[in-house]
C-alpha cells in the first residue's frame, strides 16, 4: 500500500508521515531530504546551479540512500538554494525514479511525503492526503521550533520566508505543490499533532 501525504512547509505533514509509518509498520521516505541533499551536493561541488545539463548528470550520477539522521541537509542555506534543484525537470525524473523504486521495495507497504506525491510520484496511491494549515499557524511552529534550537529568529521574518517558499513550491513549472483531486483534505491549523495523525489514520482501514 503507497500513501501519499503533500503540502506546504509547517503543515506538518513531516511529522504526521512519519508518525502515521511507524504506526502501520510501513517504510517512511522523506522525498525533500532527496532534493535538500541533491543541493547540498551541488554546493559542496560548487557546481553551477544555473546549468541545468550538469544538476541533471549530478542527479543520474547519484546513488540515493535514506538516512534519518543527516541534519547538513536541514540548513537554510541548503532551503534557499534548493529550487535551483527542484525546478529542474531532467532532475525530477531521476528523483522520481528513486521515490518509486523505495515505495515499490517496501514489503508492507510506505509513507511518501513531499509537494508531487499525490500528482505525479504515485498518481495511483490507495491514499492521498494533503495537509495544510494557516501561514500565521505555519509560522508560529517554526518559530518555536528554531526558539528551541537557541536560534535568535524574528517571528514576520519567517512569516515572509514562509510565503516566498509557498509561492515557489506552487508555480515550480514541474512537481508543483498542489492537491490532487482524490486527496483527502486536512487542515492541521486547530489540530495537535496526535489528532492529525489519528485522524489520517481513520481514513485507512485495511
Ligand atoms: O519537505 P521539505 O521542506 O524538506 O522540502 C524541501 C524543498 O524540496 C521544498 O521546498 C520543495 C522541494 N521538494 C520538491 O520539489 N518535491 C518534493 N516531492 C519534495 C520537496
């Protein structure tokens, strides 16, 4: 069984995906850590990122693992460069082409998360989800969560941040963050993470 969850950034859909797999048993696969790393590549190699035809021999000449615990990939350096990476089409394919051999891999069944999950990874997954919640909402968890990590952050400035990367992720000319239309549509705005996943839950019976 594939299940697909999309949706912009701090909709929680991260945390939920993951929740849900662990839960079900399922493979759980990170589908932005494969474009976050892709770029982390790119600048270590200090490629081009202008030059679409050397992102794409990068993409096919790399080899892809999971591996939960990689945080260089979670820097904002690595998140302001990655649509460089992601708006590339001959980029996408190749990722693509990892996303569905893992989904297809796993025994039981796995959990993708991502913008194109829904749409253009698996068109045909027994589930699909797309979490969304208010931008103030979005903002006010990434907040906390970076307060946490003893960063000194202004809580507008991620607001602004927020709806710059929603505006890329929309109108990326391939892989556009957008619900497919047999996606159940949940909005985590008013929910705690628990309920969100209870509630994604309740939609597979199996
Ligand atoms: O889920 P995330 O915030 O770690 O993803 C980082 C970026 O990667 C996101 O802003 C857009 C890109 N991405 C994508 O283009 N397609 C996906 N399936 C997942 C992520």
């Amino acid at each position: 069984m594939i299940i697909a969850i999309d949706g912009p950034a701090g909709s929680g859909k991260s945390t939920v995906a993951k929740l849900v797999a662990r839960r079900l048993g399922f493979l759980y696969i990170d589908t932005g850590a494969m474009y976050r790393s892709l770029t982390l590549k790119a600048m270590q190699d200090k490629l081009n990122l202008n030059d679409e035809k050397v992102l794409i021999d990068m993409a096919k000449n790399t080899k892809i693992e999971l591996n939960p615990k990689a945080a260089a990939i979670r820097t904002p350096e690595v998140t302001n460069n990655i649509s460089y990476i992601a708006n590339v089409p001959g980029v996408r394919s190749e990722m693509v082409k990892w996303q569905r051999a893992f989904g297809y891999k796993s025994k039981k069944g796995a959990v993708l998360e991502g913008r194109d999950i829904g749409t253009v990874v698996f068109p045909d997954a027994e589930r699909k989800f797309y979490l969304d919640a208010s931008v103030t909402e979005r903002a006010r968890r990434r907040f906390k969560e970076l307060k946490e990590k003893g960063m000194k952050i202004n809580l507008g400035q991620i607001e602004e941040d927020i709806r710059i990367r929603d505006k890329k992720d929309k109108t990326r000319p391939v892989g556009a963050l957008k619900k497919a239309k047999d996606a159940v549509l949940i909005d985590t705005t008013e929910l705690t993470i628990e309920q969100a996943v209870e509630k994604v839950l309740s939609y597979i019976k199996y």
